[in-house]
C-alpha cells in the first residue's frame, strides 16, 4: 500500500465541481450568459425545487489549519449589514426568477454560522422563506462550532425547519489543537451533540481531520475513541488541505517539516477507516462515514447521492444558488462565483447587482466529463454510451486509466470503469483520469492540495 501511496500522491483537485475553478474558461463567461443559464435551468423543471447554500464568513478567531473563506472579527456589529446584503442579494434572484422558488436544501456554511445571534439567523431564515416555498422533502442544514452554538442557536434553527447540523471537531490532542490555534475541549462537543439529539436533530456530524500538523496515528485513535462515545451520525474524515499560497486562508504558524508524512498521513486514514467501520459507520464515499441509519448512507444505497460545492448531499437539484460573499452558484450549464471581499459584496448588492465576479459555462464535453466524474465520486461507477464517445476523446481516457487499472484500481471495459474496494481511497486520482482540461494544460504553478 505504501508504494501505491507515495506514487499518487500528486497534486490534484476535490472535485467540488468540473471543471474545476482554475479551469474555468474566465473569457466567454458573462452575467448575461450565468442569468439565463439560471433562468433556463429554472423553467426546465420548476417542480425540480432548488438548493440554496449561504456562505456566513465571520469568525472570532483563527484556526491556521483553515483553508476556508472567512474573515477574522470579534466585532458583531458586521452582522445585521451582512443579513441585510444576503437577503438582498436574494430578492434580485427571486425577481430573475420570476415567482416564488420551491427551496429544497439550505445549507449555512462559513465561516462560523454561529458567530450570528439566534435573533439574526432567524431573520436570515425567515426573510429567504419569506420569498420562497419549502418542498415537501427537504433537507435544511448548518456548521456549528463547538465552542460557541448554544441551546438557543440549536432550537432557534431547528424551529424553522433545521435538522441536521455538522460541528468542526478536527482533533482533541491538546499539542495539536495548540498548533492549529483552536482550543476547544471534548466537553465543549459532548454538550452540543447531546443539546442538539435533545432538541430533534436527526442527523448530528462531526469534522475530523487527518494529516494536521504535531498529529501522529496515536491523536487520530484517541480522536475517534471519544468520538465513538458520542457517536455522532456523520462524520467527515478530511486530509489535511496543506495549500498555504492561497491568499488569506491565514495556513501558518507551523512548518512543513511539522507535518505528517505521506506515509504517516496514509496510515492514518487507514486506521481511522478500519475503527470506524469497527464502529459501525459505512464508507459512503470521499471523506465520508456516516451510520446506516444516516440518510447521507440510505441515499448512497439508492443511487441518489449527489456532489456539489457543498460536499456530498442526499438530494439533486441542477440549480444551486451560492448566496453570500465568495459563495458559488451551480446553474448545471454554469458555475458563478460571487466576489470574495464583505464590504465590495454588500456595496454590489445594494446597487441591485448580482455580485458575482468570474464564472464558467459548460460546453458539451465539459457537461459529459462532469457527469461521469460524479457518478465515480458518488457511485464508485460509470458507464458512457457511443453518443458520448463522439463528443468526448474516451481512448484517452481509458489510456489515462491504464495504470491505475495494472495497480488494480479500477475495472475498465470499453465503455465502463468501476472503481475496486483497493481503489476508493484514489477517487480524486481516479476522477483526475477524466479531467481533459487539466490533461490539456497542467498547471505550471501550485494550485491543488495533494490527494494524500
Ligand atoms: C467550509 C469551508 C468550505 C469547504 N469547502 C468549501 C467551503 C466553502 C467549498 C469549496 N472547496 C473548494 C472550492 C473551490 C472549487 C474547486 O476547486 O472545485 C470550493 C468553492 C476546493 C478546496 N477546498 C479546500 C481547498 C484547499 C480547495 C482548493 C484546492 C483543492 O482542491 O485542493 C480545503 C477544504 N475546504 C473545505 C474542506 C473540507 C477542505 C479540505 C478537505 C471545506
Ligand atoms: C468545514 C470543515 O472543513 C474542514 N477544513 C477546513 N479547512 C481544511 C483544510 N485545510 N484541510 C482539511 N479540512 C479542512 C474542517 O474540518 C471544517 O470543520
Ligand atoms: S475552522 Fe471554522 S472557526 Fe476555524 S477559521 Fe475555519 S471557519 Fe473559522
């Protein structure tokens, strides 16, 4: 195992979208083009509902390990402006609409959503259902943390309409939570877990990750025993996203040299893979476990488990609206990203533009790439049909699946590849085999964090 490691450990994206941001085709894209591919989108299939994800970037303190968009503030006056802004920015995609659009995911992600006062959440919420319908399913869900959701914030979300919530945990050694700079003890988890199962929340998700600075195989095992005792019904088993030239993402603090080793780093996924299925938790797909009972497990069963920017999810929309300074829209025909300053995406909003500053429109190869890459990511398998082949350059494809098929991870015919039980920790490796675009052009500076 350790030789297959080494050799892919390569850079390499996650997979949130193809193509992915870098690869986005900058020139040909226009707010003219992302408003009708949202509204053609839309009029396909209104009954289809839509998923909206607000991006809620404020933290009180930083955590050096974060590779999140977020910004570092102890003043809660920014708040109400924010609210404010996201709902505006709202109403202009209600009125590009044109009538009241059936919401079937939310999802609050940041950033801290809990750094907001229950009272300011609940006007965020109320105001977005204000203008809109929620569908019979739905699925509506946040990131807390640990060290400061309350009862209330638990109950204020739940009362309209959340139940599902996902607290960052990383790792309970001290020497690591110290390198990380995010104190934040077992107690503090215990106590919103319980809160939250105690008030109705179906579906309770812990983040752990591997491969962080100071962490050997012995913190990531006294991890998951604690986190056993508590049993969350999610949890999200991350690698360590080791991508400090990111501007802003504040990754310091330590060394290079502080980290794990790709070796260490593959041990320790391996273990951690081995006890939580010990402990009763399915490998539903990359970076995530989840307890048979979860409905992320039921709808990988069913073949309905969906990838977009917000991870895996149970349900498909093809119209995502990413709502909030740096979030990202899926239109399904595009993506859009709105731009990543506060004070420039609330001046956008309030002059009624849609505040969106680069984007990238799917041409037919680009929808065809894309789809296999979510069947691999979502169902480990994928077929094409001769139609497809007349779009899309498959032979080389399947030359770039060649020697991941000599190390026995994947399984190719001529029109179909499955990834093997050995080649599911190598998804991104896998999907990466699809990727024309970064086969076309490598990247000649650093831009991916690697797959390891
Ligand atoms: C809560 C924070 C977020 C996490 N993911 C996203 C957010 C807002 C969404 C997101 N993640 C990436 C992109 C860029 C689009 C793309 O390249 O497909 C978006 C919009 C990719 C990404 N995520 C992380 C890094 C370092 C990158 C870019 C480069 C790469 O692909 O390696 C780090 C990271 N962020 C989150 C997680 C769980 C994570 C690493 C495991 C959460
Ligand atoms: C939303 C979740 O994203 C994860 N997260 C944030 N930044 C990184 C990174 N650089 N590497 C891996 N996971 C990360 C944390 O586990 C957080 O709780
Ligand atoms: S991990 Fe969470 S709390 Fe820490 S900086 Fe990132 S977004 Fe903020």
């Amino acid at each position: 195992m350790c030789d297959l490691t080494q050799k892919y450990n390569v850079p390499g994206p996650r997979y949130t979208s193809y193509p992915t941001v870098p690869y986005w085709d900058l020139d040909s894209f226009s707010g003219k083009q992302w408003k009708s591919s949202v509204l053609k989108t839309f009029q396909e299939d209104p009954k289809e509902g839509i998923s909206i994800y607000i991006h809620l970037p404020f933290c009180e303190n930083m955590c050096t390990f974060c590779g999140c968009h977020k910004r570092i503030t102890k003043r809660h006056e920014v708040e109400r402006p924010y609210i404010n802004a996201v709902l505006k920015e709202w109403e202009l995609y209600c009125d590009l609409l044109g009538t009241r659009p059936l919401i079937k995911e939310l999802h609050l992600g940041g950033g801290t959503p809990t750094f907001f006062s229950p009272e300011n959440l609940k006007i965020l919420i109320e105001g977005i259902l204000r203008s809109g319908k929620v569908a019979e399913t739905y699925d509506f869900s946040f990131e807390g943390h640990p060290n400061n959701t309350t009862k209330a914030h638990l109950q204020t979300l739940y009362d309209v309409g959340f139940r599902k919530v996902s607290f960052g945990v990383q790792d309970y050694n001290l020497t690591v939570q110290r390198a990380i700079n995010r104190i934040q003890p077992f107690e503090n988890v215990k106590n919103v877990t319980e809160w939250a199962r105690e008030i109705g929340y179906t579906s309770v998700g812990h983040d752990i990750i591997y491969g962080l600075p100071f962490q050997d195989c012995a913190n990531v095992e006294e991890t998951l025993i604690k986190t056993k005792a508590i049993k969350p019904d999610r949890i999200a088993f991350y690698s360590y996203a080791h991508v400090p030239w990111l501007k802003g993402n504040g990754q310091r603090g330590y060394k290079d040299s502080d980290l794990p080793s790709s070796v260490v780093k593959k041990a320790q996924y391996e273990m951690g893979k081995r006890m939580l299925t010990e402990f009763g938790y399915k490998d539903v797909g990359m970076d995530h476990f989840a307890l048979p009972t979860d409905n992320l497990y039921k709808a990988l069963v069913q073949g309905t488990l969906h990838r977009n920017f917000m991870g895996y999810t149970p349900y498909k929309t093809n119209l995502m609206i990413g709502l909030g300074a740096s979030s990202i829209s899926d239109s399904w025909y595009g993506f859009a990203q709105n731009v990543k300053n506060v004070e420039e995406y609330e001046n956008l909003v309030s002059q009624g533009v849609i505040p969106i500053f680069r984007g990238h429109i799917l041409n037919l190869e680009d929808q065809i790439v894309r789809k296999h890459i979510l069947d691999i990511m979502c169902q480990f398998e994928t077929t094409w049909t001769n139609e497809e082949e007349q779009e899309v350059d498959f032979s080389s494809i399947l030359e770039n699946l060649s020697e991941l098929e000599a190390d026995g991870l994947v399984e190719t015919t001529s029109n179909s590849i499955k990834v093997t039980e050995k080649g599911r920790p190598f998804v991104r490796n896998i999907s990466m085999a699809f990727d024309l675009k970064l086969h076309r052009k490598k990247p000649n500076t650093r831009i991916f964090s690697m797959t390891v």
